[in-house]
C-alpha cells in the first residue's frame, strides 16, 4: 500500500520558454521498450539521430551527438572541451544565458572578457571588432536566441570576425534549432549546442551538439585534460563512434524520444517549420498590439519562438499568470533578471506553435486583464486577420 495516488498531471498548453508541447509521437517513442545502451537496435537509433540532428543543424560536422543532460550541460561540454585554464574567452551578453556562458568559461580557468548590449538589443557587430582587434582570443561565445529577452543574434558578420582573427566560434542554439534558420557549416560556427525541449518539442534531458574540424583539431592539441570527465568529448565520441566503448548508460528513452522529434523536423521540412514559427508569431504579435500591448524588441531582431511583451502599469504579473495557468491551464514565462516584474515571455516553440494555441492565449490573456480592469479587446479577431 502507499499513501500517494497515481500521479496524473495536468495537460497544459505550454507557452512560456520551454519546455514546449511534446508531439504524441514522441510520447509514444518514450514509452517503447528500453534496450540496453550498446545493443544493436540502440546503435542505429543513436546513427539515425546523428543523421537528423546533422540535417537539422544543416551541417556535415562528424561530431555531431546528443549530449546527456539539458541544454547547459550543452554548454559546459563545449566550453570545457574548447578552453584550456589561461585561454582568452570572450562572451557576448545581452541576457541571462551570456552571463551562464560568462560563469562556464571561468570555471574553466579562462581569462574571460565581455561585451555587454542592453537587454532586448542584439550585440553590435562594431563592439565584436573592437574588442577583436585589443586582444587575441582563442573561443568568442554569442547566444543566437537569447530566451530571457527574445532576441535573435544576427551571426553572419559576427563569423567573419571571429574567423579573420583566427578564433573558434561558439554558439548557444537552445531556442533557435528547429524553429528558425541555423546554418552551422554556412554560418562557419565551430561549437553549437541546443536544447531538446524548446523548438524540438521533446522532453527536457539530451543537448544536441555538434563541432566542426577547427575545434576538433583544437581538442586533439590540448595540453590538459578535460577537466570534466563525464563531459570529455574524447571519451564520449568514442561510445558515439566506431569503437562503441562504454563511456556512461545512455538514456535510451529520451534518445528514442528525439529521433522521433527529429523525424518530425524532418518530415515538415526546415523552411516550412521556420515559416510557421514566424507566421504564428505575427498574429500573436497583432493580438497583443490589438490589445494596446508593447512589444520588447524591435521587430528585425525579434525571435519567431519567444515574444516579451511589457506588463501594463497597473496589472498584477503573478494574478495573471496565476490565472492563465490555474483557469485556462495556460503556462507563460515571468521576466527574467532585468525584465522581472516587467515583462511576460510567450513562446510559440515547436508543437505549441499553432493558430489554435495563438488564438486560445489571446482571448485568454484578453479575460484575464479585463477582470483586472485592463481595457481592450479584438485581440483574436487581429490575430485571425493576419
Ligand atoms: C538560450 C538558452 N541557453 C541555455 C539554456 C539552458 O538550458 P537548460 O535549462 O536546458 O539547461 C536555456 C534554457 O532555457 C536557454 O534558453
């Protein structure tokens, strides 16, 4: 016997910064029978997703795996790998994952310096030259989709810079792959890595990863060790690779679960997917602005899976996303560090990002400002019209 009842969670609409809606399909690719890490069955799923995963990064890098843990660990795998104590590092901050990036690379002993841009700006290219042309790096680090602010990081110039002056160039992919476009080998980005549960639309749990041949023959000329073993890449590509040597339990579900999530990208195709992400967006953004809403960043940097509104003057953040969440069973994001208090973050990330989910949020939102005296309306009729 035991005190506690079968555990049954609610069904939400997932619309804050992930995780988003997961697919039934890869529900059902969760609950397939668990095989062990080095049968063979495992191996090809593994091959598959690399495959995928290579697909949707749009890249040839051989290396290109999913990490064990969430997006950080994704993160940590591609620092600790690509610095060595002493490297110069230069990281890019307009948001609370610049600064995550900022912390990693300390903790690896890296002499680290930043550029700062104002939250829900992008990183002036001038500022990345400027910087570049002070002092020699080894790895320069930008967040493409920046989830506490909901802006998307122009990366073409940033790449030329970055490779004119000989440096590796490092980029957080956590809300951009499978939601808008991400050319790792057209963009030269030498170290990427994602998140599963964001425009993936599958649990949190695997980091997808990939590095180009510059970081690989970068690892292969280290003179430390990795200081973390269990985010070794020398180790883990060899359990990924030919060899299959044992290097820890791979979690099978969540493996068989993103396979599943990447046939999905596949079988919608990249460019459908990232037009569906926009156009989701726009009419999102046309009910809010039906609303009298402002918007936080400026329309030619704003990220299609994650919109910041600005809370109105008077209107209570926590009653409304209390609201949403315990009448209508709707999840949206608080603001994060600078936007706390200030702002609510939409995300429209993978499943999630339908017409139907845009038009339910809307009259939603719209019921619960009425009831806090907020006057406006037409937010679904706008949304419909775009
Ligand atoms: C841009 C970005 N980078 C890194 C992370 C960290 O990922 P996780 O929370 O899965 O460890 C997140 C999570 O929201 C993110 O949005």
């Amino acid at each position: 016997m035991t005190d506690f009842p079968i555990f049954d969670p609610p069904e939400r609409l997932l619309m804050g910064p992930g995780p988003s809606n997961i697919h039934p399909r890869v529900y059902a690719a969760l609950s397939a029978p668990v095989v062990g890490h080095l049968d063979p069955v495992f191996l090809a799923v593994m091959e598959e997703a690399k495959a995928l995963l290579r697909a949707t990064f749009q890249t040839r890098n051989e290396l290109t795996i999913a990490i064990s843990g969430t997006g950080s660990a994704g993160m940590e795998t591609c620092f600790v790998n690509a610095v060595e104590p002493g490297d110069r590092v230069l990281v890019c901050i307009n948001g609370v994952f610049g600064m995550r990036m900022r912390e990693v690379a300390t903790r690896c002993g890296a002499e680290v310096d930043i550029i700062e841009a104002e939250w829900g700006t992008a990183i002036p290219t001038e500022s990345v030259a400027e910087a570049l042309s002070a002092a020699e790096y080894k790895v320069v680090a930008v967040v493409h989709a920046e989830t506490s602010t909901g802006v998307l990081q122009p990366l073409e110039q940033i790449s030329r810079l970055v490779h004119d002056h000989g440096a590796l160039f490092l980029v957080d992919a956590v809300t951009s792959l499978g939601g808008v476009e991400l050319d790792v080998d057209g963009l030269e980005i030498d170290l990427c890595y994602s998140g599963t549960q964001k425009c993936l639309s599958c649990p949190p749990g695997l980091s997808p990863v990939t590095f180009s041949t510059r970081a690989m023959e970068r690892l292969a000329a280290r003179q430390t060790a990795v200081q973390s073993w269990y985010l070794d890449l020398s180790l883990i590509s060899q359990y990924w690779g030919e060899s299959r040597v044992y290097h820890h339990t791979a979690p099978i579900s969540m493996n068989y679960a993103l396979r599943e999530a990447l046939r999905l990208v596949s079988e919608e195709g990249l460019e459908a997917r990232w037009s569906r992400h926009l156009r989701n967006q726009q009419a999102l953004v046309r009910g809010l602005e039906a609303l009298g809403l402002s918007l936080v960043v400026d329309e030619s940097i704003r990220l299609p899976a994650l919109t910041t509104v600005r809370i109105p003057q008077g209107i209570d953040d926590a009653n409304v996303r209390g609201t949403l969440l315990q009448r209508f069973g709707i999840e949206i994001g608080g603001g994060l560090g600078a936007f706390q208090g200030k702002a609510w973050r939409v995300g429209l990330m993978g499943s999630t990002s339908t017409e139907r989910n845009v038009t339910t949020f809307l009259a939603a939102l719209q019921a619960t400002l009425a009831e806090q005296g907020y006057k406006g309306g037409g937010a679904v009729e706008a949304a419909l019209s775009a």
